[in-house]
C-alpha cells in the first residue's frame, strides 16, 4: 500500500526567522483538528543543518562570548531558513497531487501560506518578548516552492515532487513612482523633513489588518488617528483641511472598533469571533482613508 502523500508550500529566506527548528502544529483550540503543520529548518551551502538555528549553549549552560578576529573583506556567509506549511489532511494517491498541484491558486495558497507563517513568527515574538522579530512576505523569499512528499520527507522539509513559483510583487510602477521613496528618505535624514508618528502606528495597523488580526488592527488604529489628526492638524496645510476634517469626522467609528476590540479575551478560538464581531469592512475603509491622507501629505514633494 503507497504511503499517504501530504501538499505543501515551502519558503526560503536569508535570515533566521526566530522559532528554533521544529515541527510546529496549529490549531485554532486545544481539542480541535490540526490546522496546518509548519516546519523550520536552517540551510546553509545547499544543506540542511541539524540545531543550526538553537543557541549553543556552553557547558556551563551559558553562550560562549565570542572573542575578536581579524576582519577581512570577503561577504559574511548568510544564514537561510526554510520555512514548509504542510496541510496535515494526506492524500492516498499521487494522481490527487498532480491535480492540487495542476489547479493550484498561486496567489491565493502562497498568501494563505505565509500568513500561517507569519501566525508563527507573531507569537514567536510575544512569547519571546524580541521586538525585533519581523513576520514575512513572499516578496521577500529567495524561493517558493509547492508540492507534495510522503510524511517523515515533507516534516524535513523535502518532497517527492515540487515546483518552484514566480512571485510578482504587484503592478509595475513606473520610475518616478518607485523613486519618491528614496527621494523621502534622503530628505528626512538630510533633515529637511519629518516623519510622523501616525505613519508608523498605520504601517502597524496595515500589517494587522492583512495577517488576519482586525482586533490589533482597530487598536494600532485608534492610536493611529489620535496621533494622525494632532499632527496634521499642527502643519495646518491647506490642501489637507477637507482630509483632516474626514478623518475627525471618521474617529468616533474608529474608537469604538477599539473599544469592541478590547472588550473581549483572546484565545485563538475566541479571537477569530472577536475577528466575525468586528465590522471589519469599516476597519479597512478607516485604515485606507488614513493612508490616502499620508500619500496626500507627500504626494507634490517634501517641505523644508
């Protein structure tokens, strides 16, 4: 009798991700089926290296410091994580493969796959209380792969079969567009503009928002348009009043999705209700006017 097969999607990228190397099972509740299984593993020269991403402890259960080398020019070697999300439902034959594999939506399981590993990497962060642990996207992976393997291969981050996916990172923007973010960075350092602290509490809010989390999303939110109307209200620019004033019009919406937000406790089973409760067409709608706002404030250039 074959061995049962199990579907993937795989990611490479040139960083350690976090999460020490393993097989992770993800349930919405302690009782209920597995979800999805994700499995870390570190790569280097093509290989896959057993505990490459745990710490080393030395014998006296502490890290050994590392004592100073001479430098030289040559590139530091780049540490690789694979990253594979196996669907824990098997299939008993490779024709039932070959189909997922014929009629897979790229777009649609690549997302969903990295948003099952960013579901990882986010609470990686919090229990590991690293704020510079960093969730993902496919645009930044060095390969995407999907297909399938038989068990113990696919938990090693093998296969039997797969097929590497393009990734395009969307639209294609022309010159001047893909300039305009260089151009602002080198006038905030050059110190003849600013950023906001709304800027950054939206980027926040976005990631939420797109990762499945609506109730982190409305709270960065809040935060967001409480910071975003103080301060463009302080630059008191004319091209921005009828903006400003929809977005004061929109915060008591926003504060009262916060609110709801917070009202409720946060178990996996219980934050995907809180997610159904909270009128997440409004939250979007709030979210893109306040970043229409922001690419209004810089679209004709930096202020001195």
């Amino acid at each position: 009798m074959a061995a049962p097969l199990f579907v993937f999607i795989q990611f490479e990228f040139p960083w350690v991700l976090g999460p020490a190397e393993g097989r992770y099972l993800l349930r919405t509740e302690a009782d209920g089926e597995p979800e999805r299984v994700v499995v870390i593993g570190a790569l280097a020269a093509g290989r896959l290296l057993p505990g490459a991403l745990a710490a080393r402890p030395s014998r006296l259960g502490q890290r050994r410091r590392a004592r100073p080398r001479p430098a030289n020019s040559e590139p530091a070697t780049v540490p690789t994580t694979r990253a594979t999300v196996v669907d824990p439902v098997s299939l008993s034959a490779e024709r039932q493969a070959q189909a997922w594999l014929a009629g897979l939506d790229r777009e649609h399981e690549v997302l969903a796959a990295a948003a099952i590993l960013n579901r990882v990497l986010h609470t990686h962060r919090v229990a590991s209380a690293d704020p510079y642990l960093r969730e993902v996207s496919p645009a930044q992976a060095l390969v995407i792969r999907a297909g399938w393997g038989e068990g113990e291969q696919v938990a090693d981050g093998g296969w039997l079969h797969a097929n590497e996916l393009p990734w395009q990172t969307g639209r294609r923007r022309d010159r001047s567009a893909a300039l305009r973010p260089q151009e602002r960075l080198a006038a905030v350092l050059g110190g003849r503009s600013a950023t906001l602290m709304c800027e950054e509490l939206v980027l926040r809010a976005r990631l939420d928002l797109d990762q499945g989390r609506p109730a982190y999303a409305a709270v960065q939110l809040d935060t967001a348009y409480a910071a975003a109307i103080e301060e463009l209200s302080a630059e008191a620019r004319p091209d921005l009043a009828i903006r400003v004033a929809e977005l004061a019009k929109l915060r008591p919406q926003v504060a009262e999705l916060a609110r709801l937000a917070l009202a409720s406790e946060s178990t996996p089973a219980q934050e995907q209700a809180q997610a159904q409760a909270l009128d997440e067409e409004a939250l979007a709608h709030a979210l893109g006017r306040l970043e229409a706002t922001l690419r209004a404030r810089t679209a004709g250039g930096f202020t001195r």
